[in-house]
C-alpha cells in the first residue's frame, strides 16, 4: 500500500529559526515528489517539486531533499518568518500514475 | 493569468440533491486535476484528463461521482445524488504538462456542505 506520512503533525518555532519538515513515503518507486503550501481556507501552492532522479532542489530560503532508498524527504526552512506559517504537505507521484498526499505539517512560527 | 477559477466557493444543499462543481483552467495547461479535502481523508486525487480526455477515474468514490471536460477550457464534476459523507472542499488544479509529472497550480476549492 502506497503511504506518505508527515511529521510531525504540528510544529511552533519562534522567528529565525531554522527548522526541518519531514515526509516519508513507503514505495520507493516514485516519479517525483512535490512539496506545496496551504494557507487557512485557500488552495495549495506548489513550492518543490523533485525529479526521481534528483536529489535536491532549492528556491529562496527553502530547500528540498529526496532519498528515494530510504523512502523519505525533507523541506528545510531557513531564517523562517511569521509568513511562514501554513500547512506544508508533501505528495509522491508514482510510477503507476497514483499521487499520494501526506496529512500535512501545521506550521506556526512566532513573532 | 487569474489562475485557476472554481464555482461556486461554497456550496450548502441537502442529501438527494445533485450537485455540480465548476472549474475553469489556466488557459494553455493540458491537464485538469479533482481533488477532494478533508479533515478524516486528507487531500485525495479524484481523477484528472489530459487534453480533455479522462486518464485515470480510480479515485472517484462512487458511481454518484462523474466528471467532464467538454472542452479545454471548462471541467464539472458532478455527485448525483449527494450524501452527507460527500462534504469536503473540492479542488481542481491545472498543470501545463500531461499527467502527474509536472507542477500543479491549484484553485481556491469549493466548500461542499451536504445536510
């Protein structure tokens, strides 16, 4: 069965920090894997999104991971900013055209 | 570009009742995404076309869901009747490559409350 996870669930920084959001996917045979943005009420907007045969892409003060081998991603913040706050989600397109969605990490950072 | 336009934003109607959800999609992507979001399921892929043409519907729940792009520029999807179990926010994403391969730019989504 083809599972993405997130955790954690719920995260509080205060502004500045550096922080890490991690996503897990138990099929290795992905395509790709994209990370988006929701904000309260609103659509998801893509931030990432990682080729298969990638490692890593970076935009701004995020940056994004993929081991495939071990079934896991990471999105780094850098310098993270009230503006942040959001529900970060990861999603794994695999190869036989299913996308699964993480449940999503809230994040809040504080002024 | 407006972006992805969905109707309405917020949708209330009572069980039995047909439903229909509209999306418009950025002009030029070649594909069209449904999604479903809620708090129990997550964010859940529906069905999505390229060109026009449906790919895959094995995320539609149930016979009561259908949906349709009669054209490049306009997508419905359709729950007759509707249940209770349906309410979720509905989005639709559009993307300039076929398929799920590329980046996905989403709609606002409908809220879809069904009493």
């Amino acid at each position: 069965k083809q599972e993405v996870t997130q955790i954690p669930a719920a995260l509080s920084v205060p502004e500045g920090e550096n922080l890490v959001l991690n996503c897990s996917f138990t099929d290795s045979a992905i395509y790709n894997l994209q990370w988006f943005r929701q904000d309260p009420g609103k659509g998801l907007t893509s931030l990432l999104l990682i080729q298969s045969s990638q490692r890593e892409q970076t935009s701004g003060r995020l940056n994004a991971s993929l081991d495939k081998s071990s079934g896991r991603s990471t999105l780094y913040i850098a310098a993270s900013q009230p503006g942040d706050s959001a529900t970060y989600l990861c999603a794994a397109c695999h190869n036989n055209n299913d996308m699964r969605f993480g449940a999503g990490t809230r994040l809040t950072v504080k002024p | 570009d407006a972006g992805v336009i969905q109707s309405p934003r917020h949708e209330v109607t009572e069980m039995g009742q047909e439903v229909t959800l509209r999306c418009k999609p950025i002009s030029g992507h070649n594909s069209l995404f449904w999604y479903r979001q809620t708090m129990m399921r997550g964010l859940e892929l529906l069905i999505y076309f390229n060109n026009n043409v449906p790919i895959d519907d094995s995320g539609m729940p149930e016979d009561r869901f259908s949906a349709k792009m009669p054209n490049a520029s306009f997508s419905t999807l359709k729950i007759q009747p509707s249940e209770p179990r349906d309410s979720a926010v509905y989005f639709c994403a559009s993307s300039p490559g076929l398929g799920l391969y590329n980046e996905q730019f989403f709609g606002p989504g409908t809220r879809l409350t069904v009493l």
